[in-house]
C-alpha cells in the first residue's frame, strides 16, 4: 500500500526486481515527467523508462492488492 509507506526517499536496489517508492517520490515523478537517459556507449539507446503496468494484483499473504507501477530500468539481466 503506497498510502502507508512513509519513508522519504525511494529504495532502489539493482539487484532487486522491484523498487519501492514514496507517494512525494511518484508524485514528482509524475509531474516532472521522465526525461529520456541515453546509454553514454550506445546513443540510440534508452536506458531509463522501460514501461508502465496498471492494475497489477499483488498477493502478500491472505490479501490481494491491486498496484500501478513504472518500470524505470530494465534489471532482466540480474534476475536468474
């Protein structure tokens, strides 16, 4: 649940498949807009937005919620 989540900056973890943000966090995120990152050795390449998922039902225990979220940076590379 973002409401509940009150930490004031985001925790970002390469090593993790998923990045968990503050509402301040998403909110600036949403009103600044995402500015495009080129990968320095390969130009034409994008290497910080990867997408958008809505309506994602996660189930932590006996409960099931439904989520919105951005992918930022595409970490396929670590996950086994």
């Amino acid at each position: 649940m973002i409401d509940q989540f009150l930490k004031r900056q985001a925790y970002i973890d390469p090593e993790s498949p998923i990045n968990v943000m503050s509402k301040l966090n998403y909110y600036w995120i949403m009103s600044e807009g995402f500015k495009l990152k080129r990968k320095p050795s390969n130009p034409e390449k994008i290497i910080n937005f990867i997408g958008r998922i809505k309506g994602l039902k996660v189930s932590v225990g006996l409960f099931t919620y439904e989520c919105d979220f951005v992918m930022l940076e595409d970490i396929t590379s670590a996950i086994d």
